[in-house]
C-alpha cells in the first residue's frame, strides 16, 4: 500500500460535531493513525491548534490566525506585524462598537497577529477601518478577522511544506470558508465539506455531500493510501 498523502485541515466547521460546535472525538484516531505529515490550518489563536495537535497526539505542525502565525514544531514564524490590527480593534470601539467577546477576550487574547470581532458585531465599520489601515477583513463564518493582505493559511502551508519535506501536490485540504480559498489553490486535491461557504465550494476541487467532520472522515477513508 501506498502512503498515506499530507493533509491540511480546517477545525471550525471541518473537524466539528455535526451539530457545530466542538471537535467530534471520531477524528482523533484516524489522524492519530495517519503516516504522513498532518497540517492544522485555522484562523483561531495560536495556542489553540497548538493544543489540538498536542492532545490528539501528533506532531504540531500548525498555521494559526489564517497564516500570521506558522509553527513547524521546531520554531515560530510571524508573518505580520499586529500594531495595524490592534489599531483597528482600537479605532472601532473608539467609534463606539465592541469586539463582542466579553470583558476577558479569550478569542483574541492570545492572539499576535490579528484582531478577531463578533460575527454579531457591524461588519461595514470595520471593512472600512481595516482598508485605512490598509487590512482585509475575512468572514470565517465564525468571526471577521482583521488581517493583513500579506498573510494566508496557503503561503504558511507551503512555508511549512518546504520545511517539512512534503509536495503541495500531494497534500489534500479539506475546508469550509473563505479564508480555506488559498490552502484549496496551493495543494493539489481540495474538498469543501457541505456546510462551506459558497466562496470555498467555488474553488474547491470538489464539495462533499457530508458536513462538518462527517465529510472529512468520508475525505480520510477515501484518499488513505491511495
């Protein structure tokens, strides 16, 4: 048999339950099982897939904050500079709004790359804060993340591949939004779970008839050791 090919993975909305929220344990054994490197691609903070990785037992290869943070199990890299994100977090409640997580923000608490607001939170405020500033703001279907035009989850995949070892053609990525777009252009197989946005079904390779983590197991059982 054939190995295994190196994987990219979403959490939010690609490893959840098929309710939503919260990682579905189904998917620990097989990545636990997986013989070739196993890549955890979010826009979450970078403690957070660190941790994923570390309690489902495989290496912590990990492109956190949508590509700001990249961590190849040997040393961090930055690809952004936080002050211009901090200063749109800081504009946008001085012109009245909220980031919307409470007074502790654990969301962005740990977070050094980016700013992430509330989906509940005014969206065209801070569009048009972030351009001053000369940012993006992308919709993770989570949350809109303040980010620099300079950084992606596809340029940390292939920062990471080149360290690693792997061919980008060989990866398979699975995703569910927007910000999965330049991991689905930078592998060779992508796949879209069925409950992804109509922007990462565009440029999927192809879109799955299952949601959530459901279509990434159907994923894993059809390329193992093709």
């Amino acid at each position: 048999m054939t190995a295994d090919p190196p994987l990219v993975l979403d959490i939010d909305g690609t490893l959840t339950r098929p309710e939503g929220w919260g990682i579905d344990p189904r998917i620990f054994d097989p990545l636990l099982e997986w013989d070739a490197p196993v890549v955890v691609a979010t826009g979450k903070a970078f403690p957070y897939p660190v941790a994923l990785c570390h309690f489902a037992a495989i290496p912590e290869l990990v492109v956190a904050e949508n590509g700001g943070v990249v961590y190849t199990g040997e040393s961090v890299h930055y690809t952004a500079d936080p002050a211009a994100a901090q200063a749109v977090a800081e504009a946008y409640q001085e012109a009245g709004y909220d980031l919307g997580w409470g007074p502790e923000d654990t969301v962005n608490r740990w977070r050094q790359t980016e700013v992430a607001v509330n989906h509940e939170q005014p969206e065209g405020p801070l569009r048009k804060l972030a351009a001053e500033y000369g940012l993006d703001v992308l919709d993770t279907g989570y949350a809109y993340h303040v980010v620099s035009p300079e950084t992606s989850k596809g340029r940390g995949v292939a920062r990471l591949a080149e360290h690693v070892g792997f061919a980008l053609q060989d990866a398979v990525a699975v995703g569910d939004s927007e910000n999965d777009i330049s991991t689905f252009e930078t592998v060779g197989r992508s796949f879209a779970v069925a409950n992804a946005d109509d922007a990462a079904k565009a440029a999927a390779g192809e879109v799955l008839e299952t949601a959530h983590a459901d279509g990434t197991l159907a994923v894993l059982e059809r390329v193992r050791g093709e």
